[in-house]
C-alpha cells in the first residue's frame, strides 16, 4: 500500500520506544476522522505477515490512550456504520513529526502515563 511504504522508513519497528517515557514519544504520522474527533498518531510501525500494516501509537477518542491498529482497520472504518454518512480516515499529508507532550497540551489532554 502507498500509504504504508511512504511513512514505513520513518517509522520505529514495534516495541522499539518501550524505554521512551510517554510525553517524549514522538507522533510520526496522523491520521484522523473527517467528521468525528478520533484521531491516530503513529509512534512506531512493520508489516504484518498477512500483508497488512500495525502501527502503535496514540489514540484520541472517546478515550485518550496507546494502542495498535491496522492501516486495514483505518480503511475499512467507515464501511462499518448502518445508514449514516461516515468519510473515509484520511491521513495528514501536512502533519509534522512532535513529541505527544506537544499534542497533548495543544489539544487539552491528559496523557496516558501507561503503555
């Protein structure tokens, strides 16, 4: 996919910022819901066996919390909903790379201290 070979080189493997404290993981590429307030920050990311591709990184939601989605998930989320118009995800082409710390504070957020 066109979209995960152009952030993959810039992407950490999985698990390679465990030892990065929460506020100083940086959040490589965003992705974010058209008309909702969900949003993806990918902080590390590989290649599934299956051909898909995981990323790890920060979720704000309903929540705000670290976790790992598929580009697949991403794809298919607005296929999901039963009679309501849901845009597809769309990735920021103009995000810039920053530390969550910087996205949280803009955004009034608390940050999840735990991975």
């Amino acid at each position: 996919d066109k979209q995960a070979a152009a952030i993959a080189n810039r992407l950490p493997r999985l698990y390679a910022t465990e030892g990065t404290p929460c506020e100083e993981k940086q959040l490589i590429a965003k992705w974010f819901s058209p008309n909702t307030n969900w949003t993806w920050y990918a902080v590390e990311g590989e290649a599934t066996e299956e051909g898909d591709f995981e990323f790890f990184g920060l979720v704000i939601g309903h929540e705000t919390e670290w976790g790992y989605w598929r580009l697949s998930d991403l794809a298919n989320a607005h296929r999901n909903r039963q009679g309501r118009l849901i845009l597809p995800i769309e990735r920021d082409l103009y995000w810039t790379p920053c530390a969550a710390r910087e996205v949280l504070k803009g955004a009034q957020k608390t940050l999840p201290t735990q991975v």
